[in-house]
C-alpha cells in the first residue's frame, strides 16, 4: 500500500517543478536559493558545530533539489537524503550529479522510518508541517530509534505564536484565490495542489518531545535541535 501523501507529492513534483514543491506555486528558484543561505548558517550554528565532519546525518523530506544534502556533503557530512516520491528522487539524484556531490538517496516515509540503521544527526526542513497532526508522534517515534546516542536532531516546524496577521491575511487571500482558481484551472487541464502545514504551539511541540523522548537543546525560533534523551515513556 502507498503512504499517505505519496501520490500528491508525486503528483505537485511532476505538475510545479522544484521551486513549486519546495516552497509552493508561483515560487522563483532564485528565492529558494537565497533562504538555502540564510538557512544554512543557522544549521551551522545549531548542528553542525555539534557533530564532527564525516558523521551521517538524514535529511528527512530531502526534495527534489537536494539543497542541503549537498551543503551537508560540502561540507564533509555523509548526508541521506530520504523522500516520499520517487520522481523527487530521481531529480535530487540528477541534481547531486551536476554538482559533483555524492549523496545516499532512500525512498521512504517519515511516519514509518525504518532505514535499518542509525544516524547521528537527523535533519528536516519545509516538510514535518506537510505530515498530519495525529501522525506526528510516529514521526518522532521514528527519528529517536533512527537517531544514535549522543547524536542530535534539528527540525524546522511552522509555530503558531510565530504567525502574523500580515501572514494570516495573505493566507486567506491566497486560499480563497486558489477556491476559485483551482476549478478554472481544471477545466483548462491543468491541477494545482495545496498541501496542508500544520503549525504547533511551542507547548504542543514540548508535549511531542517528552512523549517520543526527546530533549530541547537549543531552539532558534522555528528551528528546534533536540537531543535523544531516554527511552520513550508513553506514547499516548
Ligand atoms: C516542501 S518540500 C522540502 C524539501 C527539502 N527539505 C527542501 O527544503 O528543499 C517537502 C518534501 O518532503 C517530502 N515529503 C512529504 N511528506 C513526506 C513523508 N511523509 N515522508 C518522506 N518525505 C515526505 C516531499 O516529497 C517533498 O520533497
């Protein structure tokens, strides 16, 4: 049986492109480029100073640009990149190719991880708020087994009290344009997608953490670096 979300990713890589899937329609590659930057030098503030050069590191949802997993390969870390869709895949192996950059690729699924190994660092950006609230605990239940002691984890969410009302009435805008436009668009052939993001209030995250046995380490507003703690206590 297919994973929940396997054929709408298949489906929004196919029908938008790199920069439609990283960051949604209508997005430039120039813009994805820009936010790898600035991101990459939170994750080399948060994670990278903590986990030597040469340690393997999962880069869960890993897209089909495979942007960070080359970061990460540059900068001497043995990246994974894991994703859903197979078409990301291929485009993600494509893209490690033209840059001279060798990546381990796995198709999976975050809700059922099993890469039949440990790592020692896990990494996830733009997707732990494309996976549905109420599987959520399988996914962190899934990195704590994957992630090896003493190694550490950085994930971006979408949190709530960090949503503006700039952002809130842009949304609204944008989701009723695309009611409107989605069957427009159907008649003329063509299929947009919207997929969800969940956005967690810091307690609920908190709350996450304890059940899966995670720790908070250090937190830089959406991004959050947690070290495995213990063994799960409830799961509930
Ligand atoms: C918004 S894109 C972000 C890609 C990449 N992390 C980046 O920032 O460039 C989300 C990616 O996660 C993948 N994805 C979504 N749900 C997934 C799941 N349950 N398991 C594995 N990958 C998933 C999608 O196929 C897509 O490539």
């Amino acid at each position: 049986m297919k994973s929940w979300g396997e054929d709408l990713w298949e489906a929004k890589v196919n029908a938008h492109g790199d920069a439609g899937v990283i960051f949604g329609t209508g997005h430039r590659l120039s813009s994805v480029h820009r936010q790898t930057r600035t991101e990459m030098e939170r994750v080399d503030r948060l994670l990278l100073k903590r986990i030597p050069a040469g340690s393997s590191i999962l880069d869960a949802g890993v897209g089909p640009m495979a942007r960070f997993s080359i970061e990460l390969a540059r900068r001497g870390y043995l990246p994974i990149g894991l994703d859903i869709s197979t078409t990301t895949l291929q485009r993600a192996k494509a893209a490690t190719a033209r840059a001279g950059i060798a990546v381990d690729f796995v198709h999976g699924d975050l809700v059922a991880l099993d890469l039949g190994r440990t790592v020692d660092g896990i990494f996830c950006m733009e997707t732990i708020f494309h996976v549905p609230a109420h599987l959520a605990l399988e996914v962190f239940q899934g990195f704590h087994r994957h992630l090896r002691a003493g190694g550490f984890a950085l994930i971006k969410f979408a949190i709530l009290e960090r949503q503006t009302v700039y952002f809130s009435l842009c949304q609204a805008l944008y989701l009723a344009a695309f009611a409107i436009l989605r069957p427009v668009l159907r008649f003329v052939g063509r299929e947009s997608f919207r997929t969800t993001v969940v956005r967690y209030s810091t307690d609920e995250l908190m709350d996450i953490f304890e059940r899966t046995g995670f720790e908070l380490v250090e937190r830089d507003g959406d991004m959050f670096l947690l070290a495995a703690r213990r063994k799960v206590v409830s799961t509930k």
